[in-house]
C-alpha cells in the first residue's frame, strides 16, 4: 500500500520539481540582451546577427535553446574557442540569456550568396573531373586496355589514397604524377564518389595464371578484399573483376617492396601471383555505391532533423539555412573529428569526406534562412 501512495505521488513531485526550476530560470530581457550584444558580440556577429566575415556563425532567428547550450559550452570549455570562451565567463547566466533573447528574436536574414548558382554535387563534379581519366581508364572507368587498371566501382578511400601515393612519388608513374599535379583533396574525393557509382564491366578470360590454382591461394585475401575480392570496406580495394595483368604487376610490387604495404603478400612466387590475379579477374564486382551520390540525397538526412518547423523537446536542433558556408564546413569538420560532443553527428558525419562536406555545406548556405 505504501509503494502505491509513493508512485502516485510521484508525479506531482516531478511538477513541483519542473515548476522550481522554472521558477529559477531567468525571464530574458530583449533589450538588456541587445546592450550586452552591442558590446560584446556585434564585432563578429553584427547587431543583424550577420556574421561579419567568412567563418563567424549567423545568430539571427537562431533557436534560443540551441544558441544558449552553445554559449554554456564555450564558457565550460567543451567547445573551443579563446575568445568566445573568456567572453562567455566575464557574463552571468542571466546575461547570457538575455543576450540568446537578443539575437533569437531577430528577423531571419536573407542569403548572400548567387541564388541562380547550381550546387554541384560530389558525384557531378567527379564526372567533370573523369574526362582526363577517360583516355587510359574508360569513360565510366572500365578499362579495355590490357595491364591498364579499371577504377568504376572502386572504393572511394582506397582510390584517393592510391591518387596520393602517385603524386607524392610512393607509387611511381610518370604520367599519374603529371596528370595529378594541383589536384587538391577535395577534387581526388570528388573523383572517387565519381568512379565508386559506376558499375564494373566484368573482362574477358585472363592471359595469365589459372583461376581454378589461384583460388586457394587467396584464402588470407579475403580477411581485407572481401569474398571473392569485391571489398566492404572504403579504404581497401575490390579486386574483383580487375585487370590481370594489372593485379600481377602490383601484386610484385608489393612482394618486391617497390610498394610499401605492412600486410600485403611477400612470399609468393610469380607463378603462384599469376594465378592469384587470374582468379580475381574472373571474379565478379560490383560498384562500392549504388547510384549517384547526389546533394540532396545528403540533404535529405539532414532534413530530418533540421528541416524548418520540425521541433525535438529532447534535443536543440540549430537553424542551418542560409547560415554561413565556412562556418557550417568548420562545424561538420568537428563533429566528424570528434571536437564537439554530440554522438549523434559525429556518427552522421563520420562518412563524409571533405568533398562531400563541402557540398552539403554549399547547399545550405545558399538557401534563405527560415
């Protein structure tokens, strides 16, 4: 009987303890809020709420639970940044809320960048990119020519790696050093989502090694290249389907160290590599995603959360539209390295690459606030 008087009671002690609380929160006032902005915040966020220069966060119409939490993180120092930390420390609790009150009651703003400007996508702009490819490596990078390796269904990581070791000279061809040269990261990554969409073209019978013999000698392969050579993971080849002359020459490269590879094969003889190319060449593959990677297939997972009107009690979720582009790059950036504490997108963040980053980032910039 007294466990039930205690359970009925317990509902009205968590209204009596929501009600303290609410009791001890400030009431936020506007104007003080505006004061406190003039003098401490409008040289980076403007009294519009703009930021004044690229990589300083818009403020205006921001989500007054979001903009709050964020202050509290700087002044606790789970957020990092110098002078947003000792500002946040020189104010009360309730000056920060009057200075969220401040800027959250401000009118959205609307985008400065090019409204008619067409957002590339990762996958559009590696398309450009693969003409330079096309003569050696196929349009849709199968590649027909014998000792020339096909990249179409390639996994993305592993590809810019590979384009890195060419330029940086640990992978020695003389014309990929050439045709890589002022490729920057983002483009190799675009390159990669490019080719990793593409379907692999299965090739003819191998004129080296015995499939049937090669087989059982890729038995300690198939722990990073996957069954059959078709790879799971971003940052280790498929080998399914590829060239086998191609797979003979790097495979040598690795025993014979003019490759560098921790784990790779060192001690097979060249008849018995020979027949670990035919197998795989014969194997077939399939492309590392299916589809384009387009921008708004991104942007639809972000829209779950962050679309306008969709609220979370449980959770503050910023306004991302129309806010600045460095800024929202910066952001993703920490979420994906680990430097802002929230699981959730640093999991959502975790397989994007810069290239890809960089668009989702574009696309929100590039739309009015709301």
């Amino acid at each position: 009987m007294r466990q039930l008087a205690l359970i009925a009671l317990l509902p009205l002690l968590l209204v009596a303890c929501a009600d303290e609380q609410e009791a001890k929160t400030p009431q936020p006032d506007v104007n003080a809020g505006k004061a406190l902005a003039k003098a401490h915040c409008a040289g980076c966020h403007g009294l519009d709420g703009r930021g004044t220069a690229p990589g300083i966060p818009h403020l205006a119409a921001q989500v007054d639970a979001y903009l709050y939490q964020s202050l509290v993180a700087y002044r606790e120092g789970k957020r990092t940044h110098a002078a947003l930390r000792d500002m946040t420390k020189e104010l009360s609790t309730k000056e920060i809320h009057d200075v969220v009150a401040f800027y959250s009651s401000l009118p959205p703003l609307e985008a400065q960048m090019d409204k008619k400007a067409i957002t590339l996508s990762p996958y559009e702009r590696g398309k450009a990119a693969s003409k330079a490819c096309a003569r050696c490596h196929g349009g849709d990078g199968n590649a027909t020519e014998p000792g020339m390796p096909s990249l179409a269904g390639q996994q993305p990581l592993y590809f810019v790696s590979a384009l890195q070791a060419y330029l940086h000279g640990t992978r020695n061809i003389e014309t990929m050093e050439t045709e890589l040269r002022g490729m920057n990261r983002v483009e190799m990554e675009n390159l990669a989502l490019y080719y990793a969409s593409q379907t692999p073209v299965r090739r003819g019978k191998p004129t080296v090694g015995d499939p049937e013999a090669g087989e059982p000698l890729t038995a300690r392969c198939g722990g990073c290249h996957g069954a059959h050579g078709v790879s799971h993971d971003v940052t280790t080849p498929t080998l399914a389907g590829q060239d086998a002359q191609y797979l003979v020459s790097a495979i040598k490269a690795y025993r014979d160290q003019t490759r560098v590879h921790d784990i790779m094969l060192d001690d097979n003889t060249d008849q018995e590599i020979a027949d670990i190319a035919a197998f795989y060449a014969t194997q077939e593959s399939k492309a590392a995603h299916v589809g384009p990677i387009t921008v708004q297939e991104l942007s639809a997972k972000c829209d779950r959360c962050h679309a306008p009107g969709i609220e979370n009690p449980a959770m503050a979720i910023p306004k991302i539209h129309g806010q600045d582009r460095d800024y929202l790059i910066r952001a993703l950036r920490a979420y994906h390295d680990g430097k802002r504490g929230s699981s959730l997108m640093h999991n959502m963040s975790l397989p994007y690459s810069e290239a890809i980053i960089e668009s989702v980032a574009s696309l929100y910039a590039n739309q009015d606030a709301k």
